[in-house]
C-alpha cells in the first residue's frame, strides 16, 4: 500500500494519543520507549512544516524508530500496566494495546514486519 499525507497525520495523531495514554498513567518518570514515540511524533510534524513530499525516503527513519521502541527488555512489549500498577483497571492494558495497534497498522500498510507481542 502507498502512504501518503493521510496515514502519515493519522500516524501523528496515533502516537499523540498513546503518548498521552503514557503521560496519564505514568506521573513521574517516563519508560524508556516512551522516548521513540515523542521522536517519531516530532519527526512527522518536522516532515509537514518542512514542506516535504518524499514520504519514501522518510519511511526508514520512522521504521527505525518503531523497531527501536521495542528493544528487548526495555521496550513497549515490556511495559506491564497491571504491574506497575496493580490498582488500576485491567480494561487499561486492553486499551494501551488497541492503542499500539493503531500505530502498529501504519508499520503493517508501509511493510515493516514488527508484530506486538506478550502485550496482556
């Protein structure tokens, strides 16, 4: 599938709204993968002030990104909402999940192979 402005913005707002689903749940410090989302985030809205319109040659750089955002032991896969807080409702990590999956979906049309995993 060829990506355009559309899924690039809709990718935008994706990661806004699991970066805000973070911030909520974690009041002081912010998990390591956290970090690759905020840069993602302020890549895409770099790519649309710049006024670029080579999308394929900005793919890799998200895709990086992405991939980096699930290092082993410290990426997203590892965040357990139910452990680090067990008093919350378990509809939570639900919810984080169809949120990462919003984002995942960008990667899926754009041919990057990474799958979440061992996320509930």
């Amino acid at each position: 599938m060829k990506i355009g402005r559309e899924e690039l913005e809709a990718l935008g707002r994706g990661l806004e709204k699991l970066m805000e689903f973070v911030r909520g749940m974690e009041q002081g410090e912010l998990p390591y993968f956290y970090r690759y989302f905020d840069t993602m985030k302020n890549n895409i809205e770099l790519f649309f002030r710049i006024g670029d319109e080579d999308i394929d040659d900005f793919l890799p750089v998200l895709e990086r990104d992405w991939k980096a955002s699930h290092t082993v032991l410290i990426g997203v896969q590892s965040y357990d909402i139910r452990k680090a807080h067990p008093e919350a409702d378990p509809v939570l990590g639900l919810y984080f999940a169809e949120l990462l999956s919003e984002v995942e979906h960008f990667f899926d049309q754009s041919g990057t192979e990474m799958v979440i995993s061992d996320l509930i």
